[in-house]
C-alpha cells in the first residue's frame, strides 16, 4: 500500500501516519455522500473504519492522480482551513485511494468541504484543484 494521508486538526483530529500503513477496510458504522468536480478530476469521499474501528476520510479520485493537499473544513467540528500535505508523487485511483485520520470527532449532521490540489496522472501531469462537499450520515 501506498502513504497514508495524515490530517492534524488541534484538539478535533488525531494524528496518523505511518511508512507501512494498512488501509481501513470494514466500511461500515457512519455512511455520508460527497463528490467534487474540477475539469476532468472527481472525488468521492467517504468515511471507512480499520480493523479497530477508527474512522477514515477516504478520498477516490476517478482518475489516476496526485496529491499536493487536501485542506479540511467544518465549522461544527471546530476544523477551519486544516491541511495535510501529501508526498506529490504518489499516484491514487479509483482502486488506491488515499486516506485521511484516523478522525474523532465525526457527528451525524456534520459538513465538511475539502480542497484537494495536485496533478493528472502523475507529478508530471496538468495541475488541478477540487473542492468536494461531504455530509456525516
């Protein structure tokens, strides 16, 4: 697996982030929609647990890219333009997405809006920058 994302929200979000990470699997607990659209990259995000139970930001990109950042808001959890910076070379799709947490402080209602910049296809690629919505269901 490829690096895993880690977000450091003071005092909202632990920090998490390891060489060799294990991606969460056991998709279930808190269902939510999201989706962003910039030119030709969307994300669907969503919200995954591991096999302990921590929860995840999931980000899948609908084609193969890279990540720069991903900035984080929502004004119910207190997260006001919280940022992770991503290797800019690791390449994420549909099938590898990258990941976000693990995150504590997830409540139903809750609205979160992420910008996601980094390139198509590889570090290479045309630039982009996504702004996707994601609703706590």
């Amino acid at each position: 697996m490829k690096v895993l994302l880690s977000l450091l929200i003071i005092a909202a979000i632990a920090v998490g982030c390891s060489d060799n990470p294990t991606a969460p699997t056991n998709g279930g607990g808190i269902g939510g929609s999201g989706g962003g659209n910039t030119g030709s990259v969307v994300y669907t995000v969503s919200v995954v647990q591991d096999q302990a139970a921590q929860n995840y930001f999931e980000f899948k990109p609908n084609i193969a890219v890279t990540i720069n950042t991903i900035t984080a808001n929502c004004p119910a959890a207190g997260v006001n333009n919280e940022q992770v910076t991503d290797d800019g070379t690791t390449v994420y799709d549909a099938n590898n997405p990258a990941y976000v947490g693990p995150v504590n402080v997830l409540a139903l209602g809750q609205q979160w809006t992420f910008t996601i910049t980094g390139k198509i296809g590889s570090n290479n690629g045309a630039s982009y920058s996504v702004t996707t919505n994601f609703t706590v269901r």
